[in-house]
C-alpha cells in the first residue's frame, strides 16, 4: 500500500523527521513535523521504536536547507523579533 492509499490517523500531509540526539546509544531525540517542517513535536524513542515510527509515517529526513529555516524560525520566535535580520521599517 502506498502513502497516498494509507490514512495515517486521518491526517493528511508529508511527515518530517529530524534527529537532534542520541542519549545514551539507545535513544533517538528527534523533531516530527507534518506538512510544515517548522511546526514540530520533540519526541524520544528507542532506535527499533524510531525505526518503525518512520517507517509506519512514511517519513521525510529533513535536507540541510529545511534544517536552516527550522533553526531560523526559532531563532525568530526565543528573541520575538518578526522578520529577524530583514530590513523593517520601524
């Protein structure tokens, strides 16, 4: 069955994964996301679990790219500055 034929928990949308950290060989600390990269979830799980979990949600590793723009989204966000380093007239 393909991810266009499976509904996953009725949600619609292209699942994202990134990995932030390993705890202690045996733990997988990382983002979930769906349908924008930026809006995400922390979660931790053993490798096999993870392993799983993106295989079940047909997952998307994030490029280098989507992880700079998920970096300066928060970046935007802990300073509450909107648009951070655009030119805005005050």
């Amino acid at each position: 069955m393909s991810y266009s034929q499976k509904n996953i928990a009725g949600i619609k949308g292209q699942r994202y994964v990134r990995v932030t950290k390993v705890l202690h060989d045996k733990y997988v600390e990382f983002e979930f996301a769906i349908g924008d990269p930026t809006i995400n979830v922390e979660l931790v799980l053993p490798f096999e679990h993870f392993r799983k979990f993106c295989e079940d949600n047909n997952v998307q590793h994030l490029t280098a790219e989507q992880e700079a723009a998920v970096d300066y989204d928060k970046l935007k966000w802990r300073f509450s500055v909107s648009g951070c380093g655009e030119n805005n007239a005050n």
